[in-house]
C-alpha cells in the first residue's frame, strides 16, 4: 500500500470519528436540564389555551370539593371538557341570577373554571365560539370564571369580578359532566373545605383550602443562552438591508432604517416599528388578541407555561391600542416575583411594539414540605397585621437561581409572601 493510500485512510477514519464525536455532543441533553423547560413552537397557538384556567373547582355532590390544578392528573381532560360543554351548553342570552353563593352548590355536581385574570365577556364569546346568545347586556363586563351543574339538566353560568352571576345555557345532557366528575372522586384527590371567618380575620368571597398536606418540587433554574442572528432572522429575512450597531454599553440593535431589534445584555429583547397609517385597521379586543398571538409564535415561538395575566385598553387617534402581558407558570403554579415574559402592543391591527425577557430550564433538586394554609394563615395573621383574606394559594418565587415553592395570602390588593418554616 503506497504512503498516499495510507494518509487517505488515516484522513477517512479522522472524518468518520469527528462526525461521530459530533453526533454524540449534540444529540445528548447536557446537565439534564429536561425535567421542565419552557419550550418554544413556531406554529400556530390555539389563543384558548393561552387564557387557559389556572384552577377548576369540582363539587362532587356530597358536601365534598376539590380544586384541580394544571399538574393534577385529570386537570387536561377536565379542561378539555369544561371547555367544550361551555360551547355546546350555551344557548341562551345571559339572564342576571344575582350574587354567586357556592355554598348552594355544595350538594350539587358541577365545576368552576377560573381563568388566571378577568375576561372580558364578549371576548370570551368569541374566544370560546358560543353563537347562541346576545352578550350585548355583558359589555363592559368582565368574566372570572364559568360554572357547569348538573340541575337535573346541565346549566351554564358567568360569573363577574363582582361576583353576579348570569346564566347562559340549559337544556343540555349532563352525561359528559358526570362521567369526569366520577372519574376525579374516584381518583382520590384532596379534599377542599371552605374558609370561614373568625374574630380575627375577615373572609371575602369563597376561599377553599385544601386538608391535606403540601408536598410541591424545587427546581433549579438554568437560564437559556440568546442566539442573537436566530432571533434577528426571524424580523429581518434579508440582512443585505440590515445594519448591526454595538453600543457602548452592550446593547446591540438591528435596523433596517424603518424597524429595530434591541438585544439587552441579560438576554431579554425588544422590538419597535412606527404603525403604517395606511395599513392601519379597526380591531376590537378579541381581533388584537389574536394578531399579538401569532406575532408571538412567529417570532420566538409561544411558551408553553406562559399565561395572560393582565391587558391594557386605550384609544388615541389611530385607534384603539392593546397591551397584552403574559407571564410565567411552574406546573400551573404561578411565579409571583418575576417581570412580565412577554409584553406587546397592538396598535391598528399592526404589532407596535414587543418586549420578551429570556427562557429558562428547570431541574427537579428536591421537594418542600409546606406548612398548610391554615398555619400559613395565621401566620400573615401574627406577623403583618392582616384583617382581611380573599385567597390562599401555593405559588413560586425565585430566589438564589431556584424556584421555591411559597404560600401567597392575598389581602386588600395585596400578596403576602410567607415561607416555609422548613426554609
């Protein structure tokens, strides 16, 4: 074998080994940052699954409730089906019942879907494709949470943030209803109890609180390195037009003379363009909403644990303006001590503006006995002063990069953090 055929084999089996070293490298997970990662899908996003409920209350009919929550094992299919007897059950224009008592319901088989943050009632009309019905007599309402009962027939109801409730359907088979609630009873879920007042405290409106203990995962946080070019492709297709400027403090900017693409050194961008009065449109909430949507999963892709907690309306002489804020859940567990991920603007049926804050993994490093909300309670009581209580529920903070599971007392517009006494 002559000395060039030997160097051409040497040169074969080197090429052969670097593309299996490569293989190797890229197709392994490294740190095992897999156990939940907010992922990201450039394809279309069903806009219902973006105001998706962060708890269903569920009355069993014997006295005894229980509240799902995302990561309870029939929370999908729960969700799924409330969401489709919303539709289907809907048949009338909202009839006024009064103020909503759940203590009414106790013995009654139903549930109640809570949407993260209020809806407004026409929205939801469209969101959720309900045709029969005229929601005119609900505008400038907005919507907390549906009910579904079994009232010898399946009733349908709104309930506001003034806790009136309207009923918008009857008539229709319960069989669906009954059968996922069979299945929840039947899967041994933690019971719920009502919070009742005492000399201390006062309890607005429904607070249910759970009489088994809490157990919930802590997560270490792995922040997710910013591809600059990935994300400027996505906004400028044709770099030939398109000037990179590096700032002195780091920041850099895209710019194509018209549109710009702020990158931030902590990860986070921003995106500005001047709306075109030309193209501009009328579009109502629902319209807007959906335009802010598909942006977001085109240019990003939509998070798969992100939420709407909260929106702005106003109008100036191009029209109405939309500010849609989304922020963060760990397992339907909201993280109260971040910014909003994502914040953009609609303006004329256009995207104004976009603000996104970088992506993050999670890794599971250990479980956190919590004390219940009970004690929980009683100690926002004992040491911030509290008189009045309108929710307690689990959440997270970050903290040390680690997500920490915490309760959250929520008291005249305000939340009270209190950690376990394990921390």
């Amino acid at each position: 074998m002559s000395r060039d055929s030997i160097l051409g084999w040497i040169l074969t089996v080197l090429v052969v080994i670097s593309l299996f070293l490569s293989f190797s490298i890229w197709s392994q997970v490294p740190g095992n940052f897999s156990a939940f990662k907010i992922s990201h899908d450039d394809n279309k996003v069903d806009p219902i699954q973006t105001v998706g409920p962060d708890k269903i209350l569920v009355y069993f009919g014997n006295s005894f409730s229980t509240l799902l929550k995302p990561s309870a094992p029939l929370f999908e299919k729960s969700w799924s089906i409330a969401r489709e007897l919303l539709r289907a059950g809907s048949n009338l224009s909202p009839e006024p019942i009064g103020n909503i008592s759940r203590e009414n319901y106790k013995r009654t088989k139903g549930m109640e879907v809570f949407f993260p943050t209020p809806l407004p009632a026409n929205f939801l009309k469209q969101l959720f494709n309900i045709e029969a019905g005229d929601f005119s007599s609900l505008d400038g309402k907005f919507i907390n949470s549906f009910l579904l009962l079994d009232e010898g027939e399946l009733s349908v109801y709104l309930v506001d943030t003034e806790d009136l409730l309207y009923k918008i359907g009857k008539g229709s088979k319960t069989q669906d209803l009954n059968v996922i609630i069979r299945q929840i009873d039947e899967s041994d879920p933690p019971l719920y109890a009502n919070l009742t007042a005492d000399v201390n405290i006062k309890v607005v409106g429904d607070v249910y609180v759970s009489l088994s203990p809490y157990e919930l995962p802590v997560y270490a946080l792995k922040r997710e390195q910013t591809s600059e070019e990935q994300i400027a492709t996505k906004f400028f297709p044709d770099f030939s037009i398109t000037r990179r400027i590096q700032e002195r403090d780091g920041t850099v900017i895209y710019t194509d003379g018209q549109q710009g693409l702020r990158f931030y050194d902590d990860g986070s961008f921003e995106y500005n363009i001047p709306v075109s009065r030309d193209a501009r449109k009328t579009q109502g909430f629902y319209e807007s909403f959906i335009t802010a949507i598909d942006f977001i999963a085109g240019h990003g892709g939509f998070p798969a644990d992100a939420y709407l907690a909260s929106y702005e309306e106003s109008s100036g002489p191009s029209g109405q303006t939309f500010v849609f804020k989304f922020r963060i859940s760990a397992n339907g567990f909201k993280i109260i001590n971040t910014d909003d991920f994502i914040n953009i603007t609609v303006e004329g049926g256009q995207v104004k503006n976009y603000y996104r804050n970088p992506s993050f993994s999670t890794k599971q490093i250990g479980i956190l006995d919590l004390m219940t909300p009970v004690e929980a309670l009683n100690t926002a009581v004992s040491t911030k002063n509290i008189k009045v209580v309108s929710d307690v529920h689990p959440a997270y903070v970050v903290e040390d990069e680690e997500l920490k599971p915490v309760w959250v007392v929520e008291t005249s517009g305000m939340e009270v953090i209190i950690h376990s006494l394990s921390e």
